[in-house]
C-alpha cells in the first residue's frame, strides 16, 4: 500500500508501531525518493503481513495526528507501446529527421 502525505522525516519504527497499534503488522516500510534527484518524498510504501482484516488499512485517516491517504499502490500498465506520430506499434516517437533547406 502506498501512504500518502506523511512527511519523509517521520521515522519508519513510528510508522511500524502505530499501525501495529491500529491492528495491522508491517513488514517492510521504505520512504520514497524521487528518481532522479533522489531527494525524499512524503510518499511511504508499506507491506503488510497477510491478515484478514487487510482491507481495514484503508479505513486509516490519521497516523501521529497527521491526516494522511492510503491507497493500494498503481501497477503498470500492460500494453504495447504506439507512437504518437506514425501510430505504428512497438516504438513510442520516430527519430527526428534533420531539416531540409531548399
């Protein structure tokens, strides 16, 4: 699952016990870093133990009386890549062709 706005300098053992608290047992929570300037964001995936109360986890409005969003987390998408100009299959955009001048 995906824990939104908590900000990254809450710490991962504070995560771990207050969704314990809340019936729920975590097994790996890692912040989130931006992909390219690897600063963090105030994004945490969480994995939980299989439990049959799962779907509960959603129900969680609050962490640390911060007010925060949980959401499962968003899967790739499985489709063949088209390209927006000759609308071919199997590339995403044709290599730029130089400029003539006449």
């Amino acid at each position: 699952m995906v824990l939104k706005y908590l900000h990254y300098t809450t710490e991962v053992e504070d995560i771990q016990q207050e969704l314990f608290a809340l019936g729920h047992v975590a097994r790996n929570i890692v912040i989130v870093h931006h992909r390219l300037t690897k600063e963090p964001l105030n994004l945490v995936f969480v994995d939980l133990e299989p439990a049959n109360n799962y779907k509960d986890i959603y129900n969680i409005t609050t962490i640390q009386h911060k007010i925060i969003h949980i959401e499962p987390p968003r899967t790739k998408k499985k489709h063949i890549p088209q390209c927006a100009r000759c609308q071919e299959y199997g590339h995403t955009n044709v290599q730029q062709q130089p400029l003539r001048v006449w």
